[in-house]
C-alpha cells in the first residue's frame, strides 16, 4: 500500500531502497491490522427468521445479497434491476459486471425446503420494489413501513446495515460489525464448508490466495474439526474442493441425504452407472465410465 501510494504521488519507486524496505518491514513486525468482525451461519439465520419483513425486508435483501455473493457495499449500491438480475422460478441469477479489481462475477440466489428461502425474501422485496414508478433503475430503494419510496438507498446506509444488524441480534461491539461484514463472512463461511483457496478466490473475485485468505475470521468449527482430525484421526467430515453460491448461506446439514441400503445401492448402481471397453484398430483402447455421480472407482490394470 504504502509503494504505491509514493509512486503515485510522488512518482518514486521504493523498491529500489532496500534499506527502506527493510526498515518498513521491521516496523510492520507485531502489527495486527483491525478487520470487520462477522457473523456466524446461525446469527444470520435468526436475523432473516426474526426480523419483521415491514421493517427489515430491506436488510434482510441486503444480508442475502452481500453473503451469497461476496459483495462491496459499493457493489450492492450500483446493483439495478433490469442489467443485473435475470429471475427464473426456481433461482435469481446476479451479475456483478463491475467490480473493485475489474473482475465480473456472478452468483445465483437459490430456495432449499426446511431452511430460510432467500429466495422468497428476495422475490418479495422485487415485487414491492416494482410496485414504484420511476426512471431510477436502482434496486436498493428507501424502504419503509412495508413499501418502497422513489429514493435510492446510498452506499452509505448500505454499509451501516451489518451494525444494524449486530444491534437487533445483540451481539457484542456492534460497532465493528461494519460494510465489509458482509465479505469477510461470506468468504469464512465458504471456507468453513471445506473448501480449497481457489474457490475461495474465484467466490470473491481476489487475485491472490493471500488477500484471500486474510478475509477468512478463524471460527471455532475449524478449530474443532482439525482437532478431531489430529487427536482421534476423525476424517468424517474432508473438505471439498467442488463449491456452488448457495452453500455460503446453506447449512452442510441440508445436504445429507437419507441412508441407502445395500440393495437399494446394488440397484442404483446398476441402473445409471455404465462402464464400456472400446477396442479397434483406428481408436486407442480405453475404458468408458459414463453416469457416474458421487462414486469412487478403482482400476487396477494387469498387463
């Protein structure tokens, strides 16, 4: 920050005084920058639970929008409704075009049964947010007492909504809950699913692993899980390098699917998994495994 900084302003290139360097770097030693605290799955799921749509429906959109997809509050502020929302029935897909580092990035809002629907928080507020006739293609507008007014809602207020939030669910310095929350939880919330870093920078749209991973808050999930793994050599739980938007918001729990038995899976497995030998004179020998969805298949080649 600070060699960029000078070399704007003062068209000097410090990377040529080592000596600077050196003593800039001694200074920065034991330096701990403050970072916006975030919110855990479950606080987020209360707010969007308990918050009365007549009042909250705005933030709760807000919430749904920053976590899902990652969001500055700068990006939120310049969201319209014609360019950057595409609503299908099952799923709303949003398109970041313009972003702080200038890369586009798109993200989908998604409904799942026995959970909070983002969708339909999101949908509601749509339909209110139409229901306004005006040339102003904002999407985030002043909302209050169950209807939209003919005023956008400013990068400003949009940053000041996870401190409303931290003051509606009590939580602790609500002051530090600030307009990167929103980022910061998004990313340790992905993180916590067990992803690698390089869904974590694509989520977010970083370019470097390092800036990436500073967005992520240690939680004490993780810390659990990888002490289960060192003390009782627990791998029940391995991380995924495989990532979609809805699972920053989605509990892993809604994923579980009922249990198989061994005859339901001897069946399954003979219904949609095909394997095929190919041999000829103008085409390499090679084997074909097609339909195959969550399997794990082992070949051992004898020659």
């Amino acid at each position: 920050m600070i060699k960029s900084t000078i070399f704007i302003e003062e068209n000097v290139d410090i990377s040529k005084y080592p000596k600077l360097r050196a003593f800039l770097k001694r200074k920065n030693d034991g330096y701990t920058p403050k970072k916006s605290n975030v919110f855990t799955r479950e606080q987020v799921n209360d707010f969007l639970v308990q918050a009365p749509d007549n009042t909250y429906l705005l933030m709760k959109v807000v919430t749904v929008l920053g976590i899902a997809g990652a969001c500055r509050s700068d990006e939120l502020c310049k969201l319209t409704l014609d360019v950057n929302f595409k609503n299908f029935d099952d799923i709303i897909v949003v398109t970041i075009p313009d972003s702080k580092n200038g890369m586009s990035r798109t993200f989908t809002i998604t409904s799942r049964l026995g959970s909070v629907s983002h969708l339909e928080i999101l949908k509601k507020y749509i339909k209110i947010r139409l229901e306004i006739k005006t040339e102003i293609s904002r999407f985030f507008m002043r909302y209050q007492a169950g209807r939209c007014y003919n005023q956008p809602v400013g990068k400003n207020t949009l940053s000041m909504i996870p401190n409303k939030i931290a003051q509606f669910l009590k939580l602790e310095h609500p002051e530090t809950y600030t307009g990167h929350s929103f980022r910061r939880t998004s990313a340790t919330l992905l993180a916590n699913t067990g992803v690698d870093v390089l869904a974590i920078k694509r989520h977010g749209g970083w370019k470097s692993a390092t800036i990436a991973e500073s967005y992520v808050a240690d939680s004490l999930s993780n810390k659990n899980e990888i002490a289960n793994r060192i003390l009782y050599n627990d791998t029940s739980t391995p991380g995924s390098s495989s990532t979609s938007h809805h699972a920053v918001l989605m509990d892993q729990s809604d994923n579980i699917e009922p249990p198989v038995t061994e005859m339901e899976r001897s069946n399954h497995f003979e219904k949609n998994v095909t394997i095929s030998k190919r041999e000829g004179n103008n085409y390499p020998d090679f084997i074909n495994v097609t339909k195959c969805n969550n399997c794990t298949i082992t070949i051992n080649i004898h020659s």
